[in-house]
C-alpha cells in the first residue's frame, strides 16, 4: 500500500509542476501576441494625426 501511495505522491507533484509550467507558458504567449500587437504603432500614429 505504501508504495500506491509513494507512486501517487510522485505523480501528482509531476502534475502540478507540469501544470505551473503550461500556465507560464500560456501567459507568456498572450504577453508576446500583445506585445507584437502593440508594435506596430503605424496605424495609430496616422490615425491621430488624421484628426488634427
């Protein structure tokens, strides 16, 4: 029975740590789209200098 237990303690703390690396990299994904989103700022230079 221990050694159920000693799989399962192993197991889930893989799990978790795996879990934290997905949800890192998920935010670091949606930083790097916004970023690249904002880069351009082309657009919204022409765009305010087109009302003056």
């Amino acid at each position: 029975m221990s050694e159920t237990w000693t799989g399962m303690i192993i197991g889930g703390s893989a799990l978790s740590i795996a879990m934290l690396m997905v949800i890192g990299h998920y935010r670091r994904e949606r930083r790097r789209a916004r970023l690249l989103r904002h880069l351009d700022h082309y657009e919204w230079w022409h765009q305010t200098r087109g009302r003056m």
